[in-house]
C-alpha cells in the first residue's frame, strides 16, 4: 500500500467525521433555521459545554483535513516524479525518421566534342 493511499483513506475518514460533527452541531446565527420558525434560543444547562466542544473539534478535524490534503500532495510529488518523468518521456519520444536526402543529378551541361569532318 503506497503513502498516497494511506493518505486517501486518512482524508476519507477525516472528512466524513468533519461532515458527523457538522451536522450535530446547532445553528449559532439563526441562518436558514430561523426563517422555519427555529429562531428561539434553545441552549439549556450543559449544552453550552457541548457546543465548545463541537466548536473545537471541527475546527481541529478541517485543519487535520488540510494537512493531510497537502502531505497526499506532497507524496505524489515525491514519489513519482522521477519515475513519471521518464516514463512520459518514454512515450512521448517518437523516432525521427532518418531519410537520406541526395542531391539531384546535374545536368549534363558539356557539349559533346565535334566530331572532325571527314571529307
């Protein structure tokens, strides 16, 4: 298993955490719930504890998210660079074919010699 799949499977399971304590949490700002008739202030005793917490972790979970994006980055850059190089470079390189190009025949541009006349 490659650091890039490790990577893969980290972020998944990052992110669907990140989207759980997401949805969990209670709208602080009203926002679309108010305007459904949500808009009382609903935080009684130890709900409050509940909320810094959930606060904390998402804010923890995207920052984890981020590093662990750019460390796949990162892998793939290490890891398969040399190797992708020249590789396309294997496939890109086309044999030129080579054509021996000759001159042209000159022409034949001297006169024959006069042949003596015999009388």
């Amino acid at each position: 298993m490659s650091t890039f799949s490790i990577f893969l499977v980290l972020i998944v399971i990052v992110a669907f955490l990140l989207v759980v304590v997401i949805m969990v949490q209670n709208p602080k700002g009203g926002g679309l719930s108010s305007s459904f008739g949500g808009g009382g202030n609903q935080q009684i005793g130890g709900v409050q504890k509940t909320t810094n917490f959930l606060d904390k972790s998402t804010w923890t979970l995207a920052t984890i998210l981020l590093v662990l994006i750019l460390l796949a980055n990162v892998s793939i850059m290490d890891g398969n660079t040399a190797t992708q190089e020249s590789r396309i470079m294997k496939e890109n390189t086309v044999p030129v074919p080579t054509k021996t190009i000759t001159p042209p025949a000159a022409p034949n541009t001297s006169t024959p010699a006069a042949e003596p006349e015999s009388k």
